[in-house]
C-alpha cells in the first residue's frame, strides 16, 4: 500500500511537471505573458527613454526666439549651480539650475509620475534672481515670475538707475 501511494504520487508528480513544462513552452513560442500578469519591463524602460529623450531639450518657441543670442552666465547661490540668461535691455531674465540639476530632476520626476521632484523652490529661486542683480552691482526689484517649465523661470524686473556726476 505504501508503494502504490509512492507510485501514485510519483505519478501525479510527473503529470505536474509535464504540464508545467508545456505551459513553459507555450509561453516561450508566443513570447509574451499569458494572462492578465504584469507587463514587461523593457518596452517600459524603453518608452520612458524615449520620453525623458524628446522632452528633456524642448524649450517653448516664445524662450528660444527671445533668448536666442542672450549668452550663458554661471552663478552660484546657496549651494546650487544656476544658469542665468539676462537680457538687461528688456529687464528680463531666465534662470534655471545646472544641467545636471535640471536631468536629475527631470528623471526623478519622470520616474515617479510627478510625485516627486528636486527642484528648488520659487522662493529660493527669486532669491537666486536678487542675489544675481545685486551682485552685478544693479539694484532691482522682480517684477513677475513666470513658470516656464519646470526647473525654468523668468523673471521680470526693474532697476533703479544710478546717475554719476563727473567733475
């Protein structure tokens, strides 16, 4: 009796892994999962590269036209790298963390669906902005800040105009 239920169950062992085997084989010809499992990861992993590809150096027209020839400054506040693109003549600037700031950021926020990010926020921007004016020498008062795209901002602002006399 013994031996019948080893055989029994040996039995059934093998039909086990018969169909085990050929559910592994349907799936190895069809190449994709059965059922409602989840989906694979590298068409995931290969559309968020497209995705952080395509959108990771558009900049709006209006951004593009008006700062074209406007060159790059480097400034340095409160342990952040920024890029500041002024155009005193309009009383305007853009300003927006380093590059690497900008991508890891990007990807942070890409990654999670916008629920997380590591951009600086619009306080401690507008303080990067008055400690660029001011370390120019320029006295200014922003204006308006405009959200451009997330990490980019202008800046609207005004200077006093400083007259010197000459003897």
């Amino acid at each position: 009796m013994v031996r019948r239920r080893t055989q029994a169950l040996s039995g059934f062992r093998r039909r086990l892994l018969h169909k085990c085997w050929s559910q592994r084989a349907k799936i190895a010809q069809t190449n994709h999962p059965v059922g409602d499992g989840p989906m694979p990861l590298r068409p995931l992993l290969l559309a968020a590269a497209a995705h952080l590809t395509l959108t990771a150096c558009s900049t709006p027209q209006h951004i593009s036209d008006e700062y074209r020839d406007i060159p790059r400054t480097k400034f340095a506040f409160d342990n952040i790298a920024y890029r500041i693109f002024d155009k005193p003549s309009a009383g305007k600037l853009v300003i927006t963390p380093s590059v690497a700031s900008a991508m890891s950021d990007s990807v942070i926020r890409n990654v999670t669906f916008g629920a997380y990010g590591t951009a600086a926020p619009q306080s401690s921007i507008e303080a990067a902005v008055a400690a660029y004016l001011a370390n120019n020498g320029r006295r200014c008062t922003t204006d308006s800040a405009t959200l451009i795209r997330n990490p980019q901002w202008e800046f609207a602002y005004t200077c006093e105009i400083v007259y010197t006399t000459t003897d």
